[in-house]
C-alpha cells in the first residue's frame, strides 16, 4: 500500500515539474527598440504583456526593451504623444523593429487618467489635454507653472507678480466660488499636494502632465478637484543599462519696461511760486517732479551737509535711471540617474538653483532632491514608492512696494545708480540723502529685509496585488509637509540733529524691530482602490472603488518686537519692550468613498459614471456627509458609422458629453477651514492688564447647518482628426451653476457680533473650449506645425443677498474687484468723475475742473473673456525652435500705481498737455438754461500739479482704469542635438544637446496701458480680488542658454 503511494506521489510530482518546466519552457526573452518614423530612439515607451498583470517594462534612452513572454501574447506598445502599437509574440522572430506615429491628441494617445491608469483618451467623456516633458521644459523655467500659459485650452495661468520665484494662479473655465478657493487640484503621482507644490518641484523631474478642466475627470479625488486637476506624473527609472543626464542652464534676467515715465520736467512745482514766464520754480529737495523743464544746466541737488558740500547733477533726464533694476543671474544644474530591469526600477534626480532677482540683493536658491523606484516581488505584486526633499531660501526686501514707490517719487535727472553705496557716500547716507520725505531706496532695500526657509517633505507608497486577471487591489499612503521659517528685520537709524532740523522734512529715527514666524503644514493620505476588469464578448467593463483618508495638521507661532537695544544684532530678546507672541493650531479630517464604473461597448461606445460621499470633519454635524455623481458618454462616429468609415478625409470623428454635480468646501479666512464654525476666542486688545488675562470670542457668528457649495455643471463637444493626421482638433462647450455660495456679510453691532458668515448667493460660468494642430510639413529632415489654443469665458455672479447687491473681494482706496449681483464676476468698481446721461464730464463753468462722485460705479470686467494661444514648431534635422504665443482680451485694469505717478509727476499722462491749462475731454458745463453745453473753450484753473497731483484727478480711479488686453510671447527656444555622425563610435556620451531659450520675451499692449504687466494682481495667488495692479517689481523677461549631456 505504502509503496503504491509512493508511485502516485512521484508520477504527481514528475506531472507537476514537467508542467512548470513546460510553462517555462514557453517563457521567451523579447528584445526589440521604439523608433519613431523619422528614425529617432522614443525613450520611456511602455510594453506590457496583455491579460498578465506586472508583466510591464519600459525602452531606455536608446529606445530598446527586452520583456518575458510566451508564444501567442500580445504586446502592448504605448507611449504618451504616439498611437500604440501591439506585437504577437512569434517563437521564431525574438526582435522586433517598432515604428509608433506621433498622435498629437489623437483618440488612440494613452492618458493617465485620475484613478492613476493609463487609458486611450477614445474612452473619455471629458475634456483632457496632456503634456509631456518636452512641452513643460521647453524654455527651461523654474517654475513649471509658467510653462503651462498659453498651452492648454481653458487654464488661465497668471504671474501675480515679479520678485524671484514668483506665484502663480492657476483657474481653469472662470472663478465659480465668490471667496472660496478657484484653483485647480495639484496631484502628483496620484497624491493630493498643496498648490504651491507646482511652483518649487523640480520641471525636470516630470514625465507628464494631464489637465483635466471640469468636474467629470476628477470625481475621485473628492470636493477637492471641484476646480479641475493637474495630474503630474514623475519621472521612473527606464530599463537597459544605466542612464546619467547632467544639464547646465544659466539665465538672465532684466526689467522688461516700467511705468512709460516722462522726460521733460524735473524737480520743483506750483506750490514754491513761478518765474517771470509764469513757470513754476525749481526745488532741489523736492521729490514731485511738476518743476521747470530740463535746460541741461548743473544744479544743485539737495542742500548743503554739514560740513558745507553740496552735490550737484546735470538737470536733464537720467538715461541710466532703469539701471537701478540689475540684472539677476540664475544658474541651474541639474543631475539624474536612472536605471531599470525587468523586476525593480530607480531614478534618483537632484537640483540646484542659485537665483538672483532684479532687485539689488534679493536672491533666491533651491535645492531639490527625488527618488522614484519599484520593485515587481511576483508578477502579480508591485510595489512603487516616491520621495521628494525640496529647500528653498528666500533673503529678498521686505519693503519692496515702498521702494518702488520711493523710485517713482524720484524726479527723472536724479542720478540713483550713484547712491547704491549708501554706507559710503555721504549723499547716499539717509542723513545727506537729497530727499527728506522720500529716503534712499537702496538704503530702504538693505535695510528691511526677509529671510525664509521654506521645506517640503513629499513622499507616497503604494502596493499593487492582482489575485486574478480581473481584480487588482492597491492601497496607497502619502504625505506632504511643509515647514516656514521666516524673519523679518529692519534696521535701527539713528538721524543727526543737523539732519532732523535742516531739511526741512520729517525724518524720526528708526527704532528697529524683528518679526519671527514658524509654522508647520502637514497632510496625510491613506488611499485603497478595487478595480475589477472583465471583457465579455464586445463588452469591457471596468469597476473601480475607492476609500480614502485625509487628515491636515498646522501649526504656526509668531513673535516680534519693535525697538531694538543694540543696532546690530537681530533677535526677540534684543530689546528694551516687551515682546508680542502668538501662536495656532488647526486639524481639520475628510474621509470619502467612490466608485467608477465605464463600460465599451467594440471600442467605439463608452460610458463613465462616477459617485462620491465625502464626510468632512470642519462642516456642521448635520451637513458634513454629501454625495455628488457624474455621467459622461463617448462616441467615436468614425469606426461605428460605415459611411464615415469609408471618407478618406476623415480619420476619426468622436463625440462626448457628460453631466456632473460636485461639492465644495470654502471656508475661506481659516487654515482649511478648522474651527470656522465654532466659538474661538483670543486676546482683547489691551490685555493682559494688570496681570489679569483678557479672552474675547471671535466677532462672526455663523449660520446653523453651513452647507458645501455645490457646482452642477454639463459639457458637450467633440474631437476629431482630418488627412491622415495634418489636422487634429477639439471643440467643448461648458455650462455650470454654484449654488449655497459661502460668503461673509455684515450683521448690526446691536447682535454682538461684526459679521454673518451664511450661505447666500449663485454664480454662473459658460464658455468654449478650442484647439487646433495643423501638421504642414512631416518628414524625416523637415517638421513643421501649428497648434493654436482659444477659450470664452464667462462668469457671472447671478444673486447674492437683498441686503448685500455688491461685495468686495480686494480693494484699494477709490477703487476694488467686487462681486456685483446681475454682473461679470469680478467687476471693478470704483469712482468716477460726475457725468450726464450720455456719459460726458460734467465741468464747472467757471474753472474748468471736474468733480469725482461721492457714488463707485462699475469700471469695467476683470476676469479675460478671450485666452487664445498659438505654438508653432519647425524641426530641420537636428535643429529645433518652438514658441508659445498667448493672447487675452476682454478685461480692464485698475492700475493702482497711476496715482503715485501723478502725484510724483513722472507719469507720462502729466505732460499730455504741456502742463499748461486745457479743455476737459469730452466734457459739459450746466448752461444757463438748466441744460449740459458741450465744453469747447473753458479750459481747466490749473494745468501742473494744481490739478495732475490734486484729488480731482488722482480721486478718480477711471483715470487709471485700462483696457487689459495684452499679447505675449511666453516662451522661445531654439535647440540644436549632435548627431550620431559627431558623436562617433564612443559608448560613453550617448547625446548631448545644446539650446537658447527666453520667457516673457516681448509684450504688446494698448496704448491706454502706460503702467505695468495686466496679467499682475496686487491681490495675490489665493485670492478672486483680480483685476488690481499695485506696486509690485516691474515686468521681467528672461534669456538663457543650456547644454545637456546624456551618458
């Protein structure tokens, strides 16, 4: 008995060891390499054994693969910009040559969608535009927001502002939300990252980027990506034998223009008396420039020292004035090494930057460091994990609008370059600075100064397991912190009594003080997906759930003093008052389930579904569940239609549309909105008194069961090819509601409270989405293509409360961007001169002068109705230039430094009449029988600062509101690889390519605009305020060159 078990055993075992022999047997090594048709290696190409879960790889810088397979599988060859092509494994062919063709946006092009897969965009029902790595590093910027202006339909990118590493805005189709956040979600590696993530990443370190502009895409991420999403994927070790790019960019960078100064009056006005000529007298000291005309004689600059020296200049405009913005060096070095096979991948990736601004002293560095990499442990087992240490350090002025305001107080003849050393030169010294009123700006920028140290800390890991050909499960946890050092610092002066008494000024010591802030913001993210697959007959169907986990941590502590003991030394504990302190702490948890469910039906007919219920921690108990689904359908007429199928001017016809409903949490004036609902209470002004404390409860009162805002949205459009891919272009139209908008308004003092923070008003967003790629010529030594980008937008604010028509979002003194009932969103309000029904100037009849409204009235919409971008591309052999061209239109401006310009005198609008008295432009007078004459020959009382520096003119913010349009020519390279016949038969360089390129290049604007950059906004990156310049550095433009070497 026992010897027959033995038999049966050892024929089992031999049975099963010739099985796994034979499936090994049938295991076959395939190589091959990716080209594209004009013969160049595609690097990074996915090939992928369909039907077996893991079994994936990618080609390396030469384009070559190698990949287990067995007879008969099909192999996938894909890669982001190319159709696929798919490979029957043949026992007797073990390498295979692969050509893909370039798609441009072609329905068979593989997007990452925000689940993480990789999916045809022929399946999606929504709007999606990729870009890759090429795109986004063109002009080499430092921020990789920059290098999305003008690209991508719909995303309205805006600079808020010069200074190194400035910020950006980010709105795709309009701002929805009146004071709650209107950016779109920042995803990288399929984990939800604060926005300003994108603005200090290392561009080199990114393999794509998808943009996905509504709500249909990104349901799965949560209330979040109401806004749209940016879907940033990193870069992964490629296999083959081990790749190193190190890369060398330096920049330059220069004011582009200022404000259009005038050159024909210096120093002096109205207000000191007038000459025999009935000119107005010079002033040396006097920093408004309303004085004589240049004669080009030497005079006296300022009064005389101390000691009897008295400095002198040429009175005639300082050609160098311009000078005193330096021009900033940037140098960049960029390293990487990345390697693969066919279990595990890694890429290690480092960045320095060291950046100086064109503001004297201000700099910048950053330091960047990345690891990626997974290992596959079975075929159906993967593990995938990604770390990201960024530092950035800021030392820049802390005043940098008071000194642009003091160098646009400084008459055209002063020689400013010559006061930069105001340690040393006495005239430069704030006590022999020509100016009493207005000191030094050099002095100002030295002495206010701001240090910052700014870390991320950005890592996730993820585990895949596929325990079936139709089921994988990956769970996911990731992180993100950010910590701020910063400090702030103003010097201690001390003026001479010579200086305080003789000049005739205002100068009072300056006691010194010091500002410190630290805080921590920490996020955490537990994310657990099941994706079921089937395939049954001409079905594919595909159910994705997901559960998630979000919790936010800050934390941050502040102190400062003012008046410090000892002149050269900065800290809290220098001083002879006592310090002020404080410190918060908010927390703040969402947690949410999903699903998606898409079937296709013969790879022309798909349907996508997705559903939410997000349970947020900071809402009313009764309000902090709610659900919001989305459906969305896709139909390609080309391959279900015989009659399109046999045009042969058509290549593919695809329609789609899709519904959506998504909330939104704002609780806008709070850390993530923590505690915004409940009673908190701090410190009352005057206390602690005596020793006793004093607590006050905070001054809003809030309404009873605060709801989400909700968006319901629905978008059509369609996406087509044309001649054999020359033509490739898409059509969306877009409409969607916001309801339950969360907003604060004012309450009686008699409640107690100041404030009323409650859910009231709705606005309305509509508008087209176009692109168009025209392929001229595409051969193998000549490319050349056009791809142009439009968007209308419309926004409008369709209710708000009876008691609250208007509501201001920023404003200035004379002038805001406000949410008005019935209006666009925002709008500019602000004052305005008296006017007749037919919006003539009312004048006095006697003087001439008009008189400013005591009522604002509407100046104009501030958010761009036409965003329309043009990048034409030519390749000749191994030479490149590209460009981007963005064009906007339809908005106005309040340029808040017009003012300052016309109280100074050195706006070009003051010299527009010679500064002699004139006639009002279309302007009227009351005549004598109660009716509006047209003014021909009353001409105003005054014509120099009497009436350009008065409040009849600098009142009125119509005067310096502008049309807002501008074009720009965003990006330029021009690029040049070796070929291989200069690179000869040596293993080591495998390329090396060497470029020039330049951002912001040249800007062309109306003529009313005579101030600054229109895409600026004095209101900041988080705010919907736009519409407002202030006073910020001028525009810049930057030119550089790189050389990239690849080993």
């Amino acid at each position: 008995m026992r010897s027959r078990k033995l038999v049966k055993l050892s024929m089992l075992f031999l049975f099963l060891m010739f099985s796994i022999g034979a499936v090994f047997a049938q295991k076959l090594t395939i190589k091959g390499d990716i080209k594209t048709k004009e013969g160049k290696s595609i690097e990074a190409a996915t090939i992928r054994v369909e039907g077996v879960n893991g079994s994936v790889t990618y080609t390396d810088s030469t384009g070559e693969f190698s990949i287990l397979a067995s007879k008969g599988n099909h192999l996938i060859v894909e890669r982001v910009g190319y159709k696929p092509e798919t490979i029957v494994v043949n026992p007797d062919n073990t390498f295979y040559n692969v050509v893909l063709e370039e798609s441009s946006q072609s329905l068979d092009e593989v997007v990452i969608t925000a689940s993480g897969e990789m999916v045809k965009r022929r399946t999606q029902g929504y709007t999606s535009t990729t870009l890759n790595s090429k795109d986004l590093t063109m002009s080499k910027p430092q921020s990789v927001a920059s290098a999305l202006a003008g690209r991508v339909p719909g995303l309205d990118v805006s600079a808020v502002g010069g200074g190194v590493n400035p910020n950006y805005r980010l709105v795709m189709r309009g701002q929805r939300s009146i004071t709650g956040n209107n950016n779109a979600l920042i995803v990288l590696d399929n984990v939800i990252v604060p926005s300003d993530v994108l603005n200090n990443i290392n561009p080199e370190d990114i393999e794509t980027m998808t943009i996905l502009n509504g709500a249909q895409g990104v349901a799965l991420y949560g209330s979040q990506a109401s806004n749209g999403a940016l879907l940033v994927t990193t870069k992964k070790g490629k296999q083959g034998a081990p790749r190193v790019n190190i890369s060398q960019t330096v920049t330059g960078t220069k004011v582009a223009f200022g404000p259009k100064y005038q050159k024909e009056f210096g120093s002096g006005g109205e207000g000191y008396g007038y000459d025999s000529n009935g000119d107005p007298l010079f002033e040396s000291v006097e920093n408004q420039s309303y004085g004589p005309r240049y004669d080009g004689s030497t005079r006296d600059l300022g009064y005389a020292l101390e000691d009897g020296s008295q400095l002198t200049a040429k009175y005639s405009y300082f050609k160098d004035r311009m000078k005193f913005w330096q021009t900033g060096i940037s140098n960049q070095s960029d390293f990487s090494i990345s390697g693969a096979d066919d279990k595990s991948n890694t890429m290690f990736s480092a960045q320095y930057l060291n950046s100086d601004g064109v503001t004297w002293l201000d700099n910048y560095k950053r330091v960047s460091v990345r690891l990626n990499g997974g290992r596959k442990f079975l075929d159906n087992l993967e593990l995938n994990y990604a770390v990201n240490y960024v530092q950035n350090r800021y030392n820049t002025t802390s005043a940098l609008s008071t000194v642009y305001d003091q160098f646009n107080n400084m008459p055209g003849w002063i020689p400013i370059t010559s006061f930069k050393d105001w340690k040393n030169n006495k005239f430069a010294n704030p006590n022999g600075y020509y100016n009493p009123w207005y000191p030094n700006p050099y002095f100002t920028i030295e002495n206010n100064r701001s240090y910052t140290a700014n870390d991320y800390l950005i890592g996730n890991i993820s585990l895949k397991y596929a325990p079936t050909k139709w089921l994988t499960i990956t769970t996911q946890t990731g992180f993100n912190q950010r910590t701020i050092t910063t400090q702030q610092t103003t010097g201690k002066f001390n003026y001479t009594e010579f200086a305080k008494t003789s000049s005739g000024g205002s100068k009072t010591d300056i006691v010194g003080s010091d500002y410190e802030w630290a805080s921590t913001n920490r996020q955490l993210f537990s994310n657990l997906y099941f994706d079921f697959h089937k395939r049954v007959n001409d079905f594919n169907f595909n159910l994705l759930l997901k559960a998630d986990l979000q919790n936010q941590y800050y934390k941050y502590v502040t102190a400062n003093v003012n008046g410090l003991s000892d002149s050269s030394i900065f800290n809290l504990s220098n001083t002879l008052n006592y310090p002020s302190a404080s410190s918060n702490y908010y927390q703040a948890r969402q947690y949410g389930q999903a699903y998606e469910f898409k079937v296709g039906y013969k790879n022309y007919l798909f349907l996508h579904t997705t559903g939410r219920r997000d349970v947020v921690s900071i809402l009313d108990p009764s309000n902090r569940s709610f659900f919001y689904p989305e459906v969305d359908i896709s139909f390609v007429a080309s391959d279900a239609i015989p009659v399109l199928k046999r045009a042969e001017w058509l290549d593919v016809l695809k329609f789609r549309g899709g519904w959506s409903k998504v909330g939104q949490v704002n609780l806008s004036g709070y850390q993530f909105g923590a505690y915004a609902l409940e009673p908190t209470f701090g410190q009352a002004n005057g206390y602690p008194y005596s020793g006793v404390a004093g607590q006050t409860v905070s001054g809003t009162i809030v309404q009873t069961g605060l709801k989400p805002e909700i968006t319901k949205g629905v978008e059509f459009g369609t996406d087509f090819t044309l001649f054999n891919n020359k033509v490739d272009g898409s059509f969306t139209y877009y409409r969607t509601i916001t309801n339950n908008q969360t907003i604060t308004t004012g309450v009686s003092n008699a409640t107690g409270y100041q404030s009323y923070l409650n859910n009231a008003g709705a606005t309305l967003n509509r508008g087209i989405e176009t692109r168009l790629t025209v392929n001229i010529i595409d051969n193998a030594n000549y490319t050349l293509s056009m791809t142009g980008t439009y968007a209308h937008q419309y926004s409008e604010v369709t209710e708000l409360t009876s008691s609250l028509p208007r509501m201001s979002i920023a404003s200035y003194t004379y002038a805001g961007s406000y949410a008005i009932a019935g209006m666009q969103f925002p709008q500019i309000y602000g004052t305005d001169y008296n006017r007749d029904d037919k919006g003539r100037v009312i004048v006095d009849k006697t003087t001439g002068l008009p008189s400013v409204s005591t009522t604002w009235v509407n100046l104009g919409n501030a958010n761009p109705r036409h965003i329309l971008g043009l990048t034409p591309s030519f390749r000749f052999k191994n030479f490149n230039i590209s460009a981007v061209f963005e064009y906007r239109g339809g908005m106005k401006r309040y340029n808040s430094i017009g003012s300052s310009l016309a109280w100074s005198g050195m706006g070009i609008n003051t010299v527009k009449y010679d500064r002699k008295p004139f006639v009002f432009p279309n302007s009227v007078y009351l005549g004598d029988d109660g009716t509006y004459v047209e003014n021909k020959s009353i001409v105003t009382a005054y014509g120099g600062d009497n009436f350009w520096a008065q409040n009849v003119y600098t009142s009125a913010a119509s005067n310096f509101v502008t049309n807002g349009a501008y074009w720009k020519l965003r990006q330029l390279s021009i690029s040049y690889a070796l070929p291989a016949s200069i690179l000869g038969k040596q293993h080591v360089l495998k390329s090396a390519t060497i470029s020039v390129q330049g951002r912001n290049l040249f800007l062309w604007m109306p003529k009313d605009n005579v101030y600054t950059d229109p895409e600026y906004s004095a209101a900041g990156s988080d705010s919907n305020g736009i519409g407002l310049t202030g006073y910020d550095a001028p525009p810049q433009r930057y030119y550089g060159a790189t050389i990239s070497l690849t080993f």
